[in-house]
C-alpha cells in the first residue's frame, strides 16, 4: 500500500478535514451518550465512540507532516485501536439488543485472548514484518509505502466477522420491533460503507489505500444520537418488549408505532395516525391515560381482551414517552372468572337464606329461579313440582317462550324422559347437547341442560342456546341448591301435616266438648224431674209399710249418682271448651274451704267419717276465679270421703307458703299405690277399673280439679300410700286482702255450683 499525501494538496485536506470532523462528531457522541438511561448500551457506545475517536485521531497524526518514526507510531496506535472499536462495536449490539453476550464469561475471555493475541503481534511487527511493512517511497520525505502481510489479511477478515456478528443482532431486533427502523437500519449500514471506500482507495489513486472505517462510524454517531436519538431508544425499548407500543411526542402527538398496535387498532394501518394527538386517533386508549385507568378492553371478534397500559418516559429524548400495552387477558379472564365464582357463593348463601324462610311452594321457586336466571344468568330455567305421579312445570324464566315451545307438557315419573330418570335416581346430569341425547320432548332452541332432583318434589332444569354452556363449578352450586330446597319442602310438607293434624284434633275436640255438653243437658232434665219425683215418692210413702219408700230411695240415689257424673263430665267439657274460665279475682280461701266442709258434713257424719277444717277463721287471700276454686275443692272432699272407711278422718287446712295460698285436703282412706299418681289426674282413671271395680265413680273429679287449678295458674300435688290415706296440696298465686287493694268488694259471694239446664 502506498501513501501519496503531498502536504497542502486538495486530498490532503480533505483526508485530514474528514478525520477532524470524525474524532469531533464521536466525541460529541460519547457526551451525548453519557445521558442514555440504559446502562449497559451507555457504557459500551461509550468505548464505542472514544475508541472511534482515537481511531479517527492516530490517522490525523499520520496524515500529519511529521517524521516518518512518528507516522509509524501513530500507524500502529490506527491499528490497535481500531481492532478495539470492533470489541466495543459488539459489546455495544449485544448490550442494544438485550443478549447480554457481553456479560458470558466464556465470550470474555475469548475477547481478551483475541484482542490480546493480536495486539501482541502488531506492537511486535517492527522484529518479524509478518502484519506489515512501512517504507519510504516515491515522491518525497513524506511518501510511504505500506506492504501488508498475511496477519494483516487475517485479521481483517476476523474484524468484519465479528463485526458482521453485531450488525445481524441488530438487523434482527429491527425485524422484531416492526417500528420505523428503516431509517435508522439504512444509518447502521453506512458504518459498514467505508469498506467500499477501502477497496475504492485499493484500485483507484483518487482516494488512499487506508482504513476508511473511523468516518463511517463518525455518520453512524451524528445520525444515532442528533438525528435519530428518540428513534434510537424508542427502538431500544422496543425491541426490549414483545408488547405493542406507541411512541408519543412531548406534546402528545403519536411519533411511531409497531406492527403488533395494528393488530389491535387496524385503523392505524395507513399510518396517517402519525403526527396526530393521541385523543383524535385513539380516544378510546386516551381516555384511559386521562383517567388513570390502567386496563384496557379489546375484542379480537369471538372473546375480549384486556391490555395492561403503562406510559414511560424514554429518558434524554426531549419528553418524548411510550405507551406500552402489556396482554393480560389470561391472568385478567382468571381474576374475572375468580371473583365470579366468589360472587355466586355469596349469592348461593343469600338465597339458602331466603330459602330457609319460604312458607310455601311458590316461595321455593321463585328463589331457585331468579338464583339461577338472574345470578347464575342462564337463560333457560324450569322449576316442576310432582302432582299426581307426574312432574309438572310449575314456574319458568321469561326467556323460555322465546327459545323453546310454548307447550311444555308434564312429564311421567315412570317414562323414559332424562327428567324422569333425574327424578328416580336423584341424581342430577349435565348434558352439552341435549338434541342428541334425549328425543322425547320439543327442546326447541335449548342445546345444553342440566338438571337437579329436589328430593322426592320435583326438578330444577338448566338450559342454554349454546352447545356446551353449562359451567361445573355452576352445576355444583345448583347442585347445593337443589338439596336444601329439597330439605325445605320436606318441611314445608312436615307443617302442613302438622296443621292438618292439628286441625283435625281440634275440630274433634270441638265436637267432643259441644257432644258432652248436649248430652249432660239431654241427661239432666229428665234425671232432675226423676229425682224430684222420687223425692215425692218416699215423702207420700213415709208412714206407709210397704217397700214403696226403700225403692224411692234407690231411684234417688242413683238419679243423684248419675246427675254427679254428669256434672263432672259437663264441668270438664267446660274448661276443656273455655267456657267455664272466668277473670281472676281476689278470694277468701278460708271462706271457700269452710262453706265446702258444710256441705259435706251431713254426708260425713252419715258415713261415720270426722270432717274437720284446720283455718282457724283466718282469712288467706289467693287470687283465683271463686267458681273454680269450689268446684276444685268438692271434688277432692268428695273423694276423700268416699275412700275413707267409717271411722276415719278427713282434713281441711288453709295456710300461707312459700308466697302462696296453700289448700289441703288429707284423709285416713284407703290410699294408693304411688306409683299410679302418675295417671292419677287422666279423664275416666281410677287405682281399680273394669267391672270388678272396687268403688263406684267415672274418675273425672280429679281430671276437672287439676284442669280448674291450671287455669287460675296454680298446681296440685299428692302424696299416698295404700292403705294409708292420701293428702292432696293446692297451691295458687298469693294476693292482698281487698281492703289493701281499694276494693272491699273484690270478693265474690259463693254460692252454690252453677246447673246448666
């Protein structure tokens, strides 16, 4: 190679000019790139830049008019340092393109050994002239004749391998991007353009026979980082992201955007978008932006799509931003699908709810319904109930006449339909298709179903228009549904046999009381009128001899026996009925006892019986209804004097205890067994029964006495032992005398038992 370069000549200053402006411009380019962001692309166009720098500045040494010792210094820096420009050329594409070769300890010290190797065999050449050869020449002192040996083709060819390496990192993130690059693709290239220069100076004695390489990086720095700058890093960003991006100007304007924002707006696909604001192109991605709204809705024609929007900032590029739309549709559709699934349990449970309160039929479905139609948002849904061995539709969504036939006609238990067959096995199904399972009944426009048994009361049916539309997880709810509608018409059911049952059992009741009462006053005319005849009888026979007067005394004893058992069942029928309940009032207790013992002194006496009232003439106020108290207290004197022998003692005692007034009625009788007490207080029960009965009476005198004792809110106790008598206890509510409470008439005269006629 030979070096022509007469001093002050037209190719010497354009040679020396053109190397000037290069080591300026990459100097300028490493300030500039000082302020990139992105560290590892900072620092590797750095060395890019001040390698090309003092690459460009060795050659304007050499072109300088200096001795030729120093031209072959400066000769050898060229080379050295230019074989550098080409390990920061690469470190520079791999930290660019986001590789990261740069950081591979294996591709560091194949760097280093290469770098080193031939650094050694240039700084060596001057011993062994194997990389090249420096002479003096033709056409003065400062001609220079340059021969380049082996190495030095080796190593070219090495150098534009390895920068061949970094353009195709670059050339494939442009690919990638789908942004704009032509531009700055076509500006990377012209670093590649002085090899053409080379071989041009090779052949051609218009230009020298040098590296050309410094000025094409010179034009690769001017252009990068003061012409194309925002490009630059928009690039940068770019290729870092698979998500589509647009580029916004510091005012708001779209400057560029990827192949990968058509796809989602189309309308962009002219690009008269660019230069536009964003509002007036896509207002509906500015609208977010303006909101700080971060997730954006797209549909791509079958299912949305949702874009997660982040705007940044591109660092030293004048304000210049990025929208960056990151594709979350499948982690948005699982948090959707997630918090749908939490919404319709909650709604499960509101529904449980409201089923658990349902007072009827009706009620049941109509909270399956709007769960299932409303909520759960099928549109097809049937509630049928089971009447007379069939399911019959009872309550339908108001979709169902506008998808399926008018006529849905009931359904047999026993036949061949898949309702049937739900409703026998009590089992539900789910079906995608339903026109090629079941062909029995008109589905009309319904393709999937489900269906749910509610126990043994009828079905819950679920359908859709679309093949396949029934979900599991809403299949599972329904399911859980069903069950505790199931469980709430088995109540529903259980109540009303109850209401029925009580129904009947008061009805029966009713007609019991009004059929004792119509037959105790049928009974009682005539037997009154017996009676008094009777009494006529043996008043005309009494000085007559004849049996006359002993057969009047029968027919009156027994009138007067069947005319007590007929008071007694009256008495019950009463206050079973209600009408014998009079108001509480205050009462004299003692005064009640002492006119019951008078009555049946003489029947006492008769008997050979001691009857004695234990009160002393103390008053002891209870608070009862007077008629009640004396029916009670009869009933318990006539006991205890029909099961006391002659002889015996029976025992009337009125006290205070306990904050009540306590009646007792004790005799010296027969007693009982204490284990019959239990049954002792029963309508028609008495110790001995059946015909071989010891003492005569219908065993309603205590059933009356314990009726009438509950109703004015007191209890009766016994204590007995056979054949040692019984004592029975009354203790009713406590009250003051009338004279305390302001009423000195509050105390009802007794008299005798009321006669119903």
């Amino acid at each position: 190679m030979s070096l022509s370069v007469p001093s002050g000549g037209p190719v010497f200053w354009g040679y020396l000019l053109a190397f000037v402006a290069a080591s300026l411009a990459c100097l300028g380019a490493a300030w500039r790139a000082w302020s990139i962001p992105y560290a590892g692309t900072r620092h590797s166009l750095l060395a890019f830049f001040l390698t090309s720098a003092a690459w460009a500045g060795a050659y304007i040494g050499f072109l300088l008019p200096v001795s030729p010792l120093a031209k072959h210094v400066f000769y050898q820096i060229s080379l050295v340092v230019g074989f550098g420009t080409v390990w920061a050329w690469l470190w520079f594409c791999s930290a660019y393109t986001g590789r990261a070769i740069h950081r591979n300890a294996s591709a560091q010290w194949f760097a280093i050994v290469v770098y080193g190797g031939v650094t050694l065999l240039k700084v060596t050449n001057p011993f062994h002239h194997l990389y090249y050869t420096l002479e003096p020449g033709q056409g003065g002192v400062f001609d220079l004749v340059i021969r380049h040996g082996l190495f030095y083709w080796v190593v070219m060819g090495v150098a534009y391998a390895l920068a061949t390496a970094g353009y195709l990192m670059l050339f494939e993130m442009f690919w990638k991007t789908e942004t704009r690059t032509g531009p700055l693709a076509a500006l990377t290239a012209l670093t590649a353009f002085p090899a053409v220069l080379n071989i041009t100076g090779h052949v051609n004695p218009t230009l020298q026979d040098i590296t050309h390489e410094p000025l094409g990086v010179a034009v690769f720095a001017i252009g990068v980082l003061f012409v194309y700058s925002y490009q630059f890093q928009a690039v940068r960003l770019a290729g870092s992201l698979s998500a589509p991006t647009i580029m916004l100007s510091a005012d708001g304007r779209i400057k560029d955007y990827g192949r990968r924002i058509i796809d989602l707006f189309p309308k962009l696909e002219d690009r008269s978008a660019i230069g536009k604001p964003l509002g007036a192109a896509l207002p509906e991605l500015a609208q977010k932006l303006e909101e700080d709204r971060s997730l954006l809705e797209t549909t791509d024609g079958s299912a949305p799509r949702y874009y997660r929007i982040v705007e940044t900032s591109l660092g030293a590029t004048g304000g210049s931003d990025v929208v960056v739309l990151s594709d979350v549709t499948e982690r948005e559709r699982r948090e959707r699908a997630l918090r749908d699934r939490q919404e319709k349990v909650e709604a499960l449970y509101a529904a449980i709810s409201r089923l658990l309160r349902a007072e009827n039929r009706t009620e049941v479905g109509d909270v399956v319904l709007r769960l299932v139609n409303e909520v759960f948002g099928y549109p097809l849904v049937s509630i049928r109930f089971v009447e007379d061995g069939r399911l019959v539709p009872v309550q339908g969504s108001p979709q169902i006449a506008e998808h399926m036939p008018p006529q849905r006609p009931p359904v047999d238990i026993e036949g061949e339909s898949l309702l049937a067959d739900v409703y026998r096995n009590e089992e539900p199904f789910v079906i995608d298709d339903l026109h090629a399972v079941d062909t029995q009944l008109d589905y009309g426009a319904a393709r999937a179903a489900a269906c749910f048994p509610m126990g043994t009361h009828g079905t819950i049916a679920v359908g859709d228009v679309e093949r396949g539309a029934i979900d599991s997880f809403d299949g599972g709810l329904i399911e859980v549904l069903a069950a505790h509608a199931a469980v709430v018409l088995d109540r529903l059911d259980q109540e009303e046999a109850l209401r029925t049952a009580k129904q009947e059992a008061e009805e029966a009741s009713q007609m019991k009381s009004a059929l004792l009462a119509n037959t105790s006053h049928e009974f009682r005319t005539p037997l009154t009128s017996i009676i008094g005849f009777a009494e006529e009888i043996a008043t005309m026979a009494e000085d007559d001899d004849a049996p006359i007067g002993r057969f009047a005394d029968h027919i009156e004893n027994s009138g007067r026996r069947l005319l007590g058992t007929l008071d007694a069942i009256l008495n019950l029928s009463r206050l079973q009925g209600g009408t014998l309940r009079r108001p509480s009032e205050p009462t004299d207790m003692t005064t009640v006892a002492e006119e019951a013992a008078d009555q049946f002194y003489p029947e006492a006496v008769e008997a050979d019986i001691a009857l004695r009232t234990e009160a002393n003439g103390t008053p002891v106020w209870t608070r009862a209804d007077p008629e009640g108290l004396r029916i009670a207290l009869q009933n318990l004197i006539s006991n205890a004097v029909k099961y006391t022998e002659p002889g015996g003692d029976v025992w009337i005692r009125v006290r205070t205890g306990d904050e009540a007034a306590v009646l007792e009625v004790e005799d010296t009788g027969v007693g009982m067994d204490p284990a019959q007490t239990e049954t002792l207080f029963e309508p028609f029960r008495q110790e001995s029964e059946g015909m071989g009965r010891e003492y005569e009476g219908t065993g309603l005198g205590l059933a009356v006495t314990k009726e009438a004792v509950e109703q004015m809110g007191g209890a009766i106790e016994v204590e007995t032992e056979k054949g040692a008598g019984s004592r029975f206890t009354v203790r009713l509510p406590e009250a003051e005398a009338p004279e305390k409470v302001g009423d000195p008439s509050a105390s009802a005269p007794l008299g005798n038992a009321d006669t119903p006629s």
